[in-house]
C-alpha cells in the first residue's frame, strides 16, 4: 500500500474521537531567545502519553470484524506498546505485547495497565519480535508495528493536518526522528500541501539509526547505545518498506544533539513551560538551544514537536534539580 493524501484526511476522520487535537501553545522564552515565534505542539498531552496513540489508533480502525475479534500484536515495550493496549482495548479488541525477561518492570507494569496482554519470552527484543511473528502466524493476530505501517504513518501525518489548521504560516517543523513514522508522514503531508515549509527532523548521537542509514544511502544497523532520549532508540529494519523513502525524499535536513543539551532542553521544558516531557520531546529544543535552527529562525513561525512525557519520574527529578 501506498502513502496517499487522501488517506491521510480519512485517518484524520477516523481518530477524531479517539485521539486529542493537541494545543500549539507560544513559548515566549524561546520566542525571546531567537527573536522569532517558537511554537510548542503539546502531543505529550494524548491519552498514553505520547503521539503514537494517532498511528495505534488508526491502525485499529482500518482493522475488519474479524480482525478486531483476533486481536492485534506488537513486539514496541515503550510508547507504540501502550499506545496499541489503549487503540485496542477502546475498540473492543486486545492486543499482545510480547517482550524480553531484560525489560524493566516499570514498563512491564505500564503496559499491564494500559490493557495489554504479556508474552513475556526470551532475552532479547529480537526474540520478542520472533514471538509477536508466530502469533500472527498461528493464531491470525495482526501484527501491527511501531513506524512502518501505512495506517501508522497516516496517523502520525495528522498532526501536520492539525499544524496547517492552527497556524497556516508556520514557516518550520521541528519532529523528534527514529524510525521515521513521524517524520516521514508529516514530511510528506506538508510538502505535498505547502512545499515552502522546512521540515527537520532531530535525534540523538548516540545511536540514531536513521540518519545514518541517510548517510549510507540505504537502511543501516547501528549499535544501540544508552541514552535519554530511549523512545528514539532502535534500528529502521533492513528491510524497511516506508519510512526511508519517506525521510529521505521529504525530510529538509536531520541534526543531532547531544546528552547533556537533552537533559538541558528536558529543565527546561520544565522550569519555563512547566511541562514534563520525556527525553525523545525535548530533542527540537535542545537543537534550538544548540543555535542548530539558527539558519531557519528567520524563516518564520517555528513549531517544536514535543512528542511524548512517559519519562522514568526519579530521573526526571534527578534531572530538574
Ligand atoms: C516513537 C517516538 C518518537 C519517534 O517516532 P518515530 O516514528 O519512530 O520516528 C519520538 N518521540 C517519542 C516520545 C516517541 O515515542
């Protein structure tokens, strides 16, 4: 399947209910900093906490009858996870998480509360993924993955819809990049309906997959590396079918920040916005804080996707103080 525009206006009826249309709110610290508007797109807010509930959710919807009394499965521990227990359980349908014995039991608990059902087997995620695989295969579960899916992607591109309603001349997005779900379905929204804006994804240094695989011209394994911004953690898949093509084809340009500017952009968000956001969010205001948009904040109103809060909140503490 394709990515259309059109199905992108039909995930955006789809989830309406189900799914927040998120507040853009004016950071006047920011704005003062670069002497520029600088927009922060509050996604944290969603029920689960993070964006992913709009592709889980849509995913869910394009399910049939059958399909939905099967249930749905998924190997993601962290946002998609959650996001999917919630999207399924809402629908009448369950879900399945299947995960390693490495991981931790805040995010096993989490996972339990958000709905979902645990198959917990083997020590390491590739095992879990094997596993979420034979369940497709034996029991008919649709297998429904974290970025490359079509009706993920659709959903995630909602938010540009929802960017271009509220304020028709942003000049920049700023989007948080790992697999590419995200950046790849807003990339491709707003240069199919307004070319002139700059879209620009951010990540960590340590470990981002995609932006290496950019760098080497096809999909590329990295080592995966501790850091605070863990939900932009893990590979593309080689075989990936979407998500680089998309990237690669509409994404301006990709930037990477360092641990010590997310801890920074995570106090902050804190201290003047007076929000809690996760590591993964915090990246678009660490590169602003950086001087990396510098070239950009003469173009116009900037928007910061701050993508999701489900941050451990002892470290959260440690962090802020
Ligand atoms: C998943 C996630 C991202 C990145 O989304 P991709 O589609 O994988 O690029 C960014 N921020 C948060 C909080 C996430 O959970």
């Amino acid at each position: 399947m394709a990515i259309e525009i059109k199905n992108i206006f039909k995930a955006k009826q789809q989830i309406k209910d189900k799914v927040l249309v998120t507040p853009m709110v004016l950071s006047h610290v920011l704005s003062r900093l670069k002497n520029t508007p600088v927009y922060l797109k509050l996604e944290s807010l969603q029920p689960t906490g993070s964006f992913k509930l709009r592709g889980a959710t849509n995913a869910v919807a394009n399910l049939n009858t059958e399909q939905l009394h099967l249930g749905v499965v998924t190997a993601s521990t962290g946002n998609h996870g959650l996001a999917l227990a919630y999207a399924a359980n809402n629908a009448g349908s369950k879900a399945v998480v299947c995960l390693s014995n490495l991981v931790p039991k805040n995010k096993v608990d989490a996972l339990r509360n958000a709905g979902a059902i645990l198959e917990i087997e083997g020590d390491s995620q590739d095992h879990a993924l094997q596993k979420a695989k034979n369940l497709m295969q034996q029991q008919g579960l649709s297998l429904i993955p974290p970025f490359d899916h079509a009706d993920v992607i659709a959903g995630q591109a909602t938010i540009a819809l929802e960017i271009l309603e509220q304020l028709p001349e942003t000049a920049t997005v700023v989007v948080p990049l790992s697999g590419g779900g995200l950046l790849g379905g807003i990339a491709f929204v707003l240069k199919t309906i307004a070319p002139s804006i700059n879209v620009i994804g951010v990540t960590m240094e340590n470990g981002c997959a995609m932006h290496t695989s950019l760098i080497n011209g096809k999909p590329t394994v990295v080592t995966e590396v501790a850091t605070l911004a863990d939900s932009l953690g893990g590979g593309i898949g080689l075989d990936n079918q979407y998500t680089f093509d998309l990237v690669r084809k509409y994404c301006d340009k990709t930037i990477l920040v360092g641990e010590d500017s997310i801890k920074k952009a995570i106090k902050h968000i804190y201290q003047h916005e007076r929000l809690v956001v996760e590591g993964a969010a915090s990246v678009g205001v660490a590169a602003l804080y950086e001087g990396a948009l510098d070239e950009y904040i003469n173009c116009g109103p900037m928007i910061l996707l701050l993508t999701g809060q489900n941050i451990d909140m002892e470290l959260h503490r440690s962090i802020i103080c």
